[in-house]
C-alpha cells in the first residue's frame, strides 16, 4: 500500500510555511516590482497551468491594491497579443522552461514592456541577457514533485508582497500567510478521513472570485496526482447548465471566503446535497457552509490572501487520493508508457 509519505510531493507541501515566511523576509527587488506595476495603465498577470492560478490569485490581489489587472494564459498572451504601450506585465513561471512562458518573456523583452517576473531559484531562464525592463524575483528551489505545491504558494506569496508594497495594508496583514499554511495543514486527518469516504464517484471544485483560483488549483491537483475525473467551476455558472448533470456519486469540495459571494456558494453547494452529493466546505469559520457538510476550517483572512492557504486542502485531498488508489503522484503519468510517448511528441 502507498503512504502518502512516499511521495516526493509530501514534503513539499509540510514546507510551505516556511519557505513562504522566507520568500517574505527576502532581500529581492520587492520595492521595484511594486513600482514597476503601480506605474502602469494595466497589468497583465500571466502563468500557463498553476502558473496561471498563481496569476489569476495575483490579479485579485492587484486590482485589492487599486491596480488594473488582468489575468491572461501565457498561451493566450503570446499567440494573441494585447500587450500595448503603458501596460505591465507580471509573469509566472517557475522552471523558466515551459515553452509559452519563455514566448510571453520574449514578447515582452521585443517590445520593451516592463516586465516582473516570478520564478525559481537557479531558474532556466538566462537571467544575464535580460533587459532592464525585467525585474526577477525568486521563490523557491525547484519544486520536487510535478504536482507542484510550494512553488504555487511561494509565487502567490511574492504576489501578495507586491501587492502589499502597492497599497500597504489593502490585503490585510501580509505577515499572517505562513501561520495561516500552517494551520490549514492541521486538516491532514480530517482531509485523510475525506479521502477514504471519497474512494470512488467525480469530483466537482467550486469557488466563486478569488475563491475560484483554489478551484481551478483543486482541478489540476486532483487530475495530476490522482487522475480521478474532475472538473471545477464558478458556482453560478455551475447552476446555469452544468448542474443539471449531477449524479449522487459526485463529491463536491466548495471553497468560499467570507464575503458577499458565501451565502450563494452555500446556497449551490446545498442544491448539490439535496441530489445526493456529498460536500466538503472549505472556508474560515465566519462563512458557515450547509449544515451537513464537512467543514475544512480556513483561518480568518481577506479572500484575496485567503486563497493561498486555500490551496493546501486541496493538495493534501490530491495526495490521499493518490496514495488510496496506489497511483504515482509525482511524475505526470509518465509511468504509462503509452502517455508518456504521446506526451514527448509535444513540449510543454
């Protein structure tokens, strides 16, 4: 049987409270990136896969800040360009390999745009030919495992320093994020015990504005890790057609904050039980989910932070997963020959 210890993706996940604390008392050109976008008529926040969560979670913590910020693929970015004279771009990628990463950087150096990018220690890219229109800024080593969990944190939490520097308080007290990883890593025996009642049906992850970046992360931890099906939506959009294929066999794992979106994100989520869905709520205790959920208690943050400790529910309910069906949750499915031979046809 697999112990979700085995796992190289295990220790990552334990180390996220610190290695976030680090990346916040890091000496790095923080003050620059913060002047950089606060300069700009419009941000644009880019990242390809969790990359792209990271983005999407920045984008909110901008526009928290007063900046105008859009998130963007960097497939999207690259292949349709809408970067204009005035704008900024913040830029995630953590190897500095993936190939749209690299385009957008490109694009960005050609047309003289300035450009913040967030990315790994000892990164791929080739720091010594950036332009001055580039500031770096790095997280962490390189995250052990594909199902990547400490760089998403680390790169959300040099989003959330930035945006702190822009408007100094606008996202509440930035200092909280690595007790707050902390503490949503108490979950693990609630999650573990979740894992084993989930042992079969589809996964659906909901979350509405910054809550939905925790779903879209959910998805991708979940595909990769366990391969189980799943799929995540906003919750609205989710009533608006998707839900009328509900099956009682499907698991519902609904973030929310405590904002105005909760009381109808509660309000789905129950539509969700009352087809016979099982659900698990995850949320701070000030944003009650429906009564019969398993509440995965969040601490008490701004949605716009509160979608970094958000994540690590997720990350654990990918790996027990994972470890409950005996499948290898590190290495992308390239222990399946037949993918793995599709998959190096491409690059990512």
């Amino acid at each position: 049987m697999v112990s979700i210890s085995d796992y190289r993706l295990y220790p990552a996940i334990q180390a996220q409270p610190s290695e976030c604390a680090k990346v916040l008392s890091s000496v790095q050109p923080f003050s620059r990136a913060a002047q950089t976008l606060s300069a700009a008529t419009r941000v644009w926040t880019v990242g390809i896969g969790t990359s792209f969560n990271a983005a999407n979670a920045a984008s909110w913590m901008l526009r928290a800040a007063g900046l105008e910020a859009r998130p963007l693929t960097s497939f999207e970015f690259a292949t349709w360009p809408t970067v204009a004279d005035g704008d900024a771009v913040l830029l995630f990628a953590h190897t500095g390999r993936k190939t749209y990463s690299g385009h957008s950087l490109d694009l960005c150096i050609e047309r003289g745009i300035p450009t913040v990018l967030i990315t790994k220690i000892e990164t791929g890219f080739d720091l010594d030919s950036f332009p001055d229109s580039v500031t770096v800024l790095h997280t962490t080593t390189q995250d052990p495992s594909s199902m990547y969990t400490v760089s998403h944190t680390t790169a959300m939490t040099a989003a959330a320093k930035i945006a702190d520097l822009v408007s100094p308080g606008a996202l509440g007290d930035i200092s909280e994020v690595p007790s707050a990883l902390a503490s949503a890593l108490k979950l693990e025996d609630e999650i573990a015990e979740l894992a084993e009642e989930w042992s079969s049906g589809a996964l659906i992850a909901l979350g509405a504005g910054p809550m939905l970046t925790a779903a879209e992360e959910a998805h991708i931890k979940i595909a990769e890790a366990s391969r189980r099906a799943v799929r995540h939506q906003e919750p609205e959009s989710f009533l608006h057609g998707p839900a009328i294929q509900l099956v009682d066999s499907d698991r519902i794992l609904a973030f929310a904050a405590n904002d105005d979106s909760a009381g109808r994100t509660r309000a789905i989520t129950q539509l969700t039980m009352d087809n016979g869905c099982a659900a698990a709520w995850v949320a701070p205790q000030r944003a009650p989910g429906p009564e019969s959920a398993r509440h995965l208690v969040l601490p008490e943050l701004s949605p716009e932070l509160l979608t970094i400790p958000a994540v690590v529910p997720a990350q654990l309910l990918a790996a027990h997963l994972a470890a409950n069906d005996g499948v290898n949750a590190d290495d992308f499915r390239t222990d399946v020959p037949e993918f793995l031979a599709a998959l190096s046809k491409l690059s990512l």
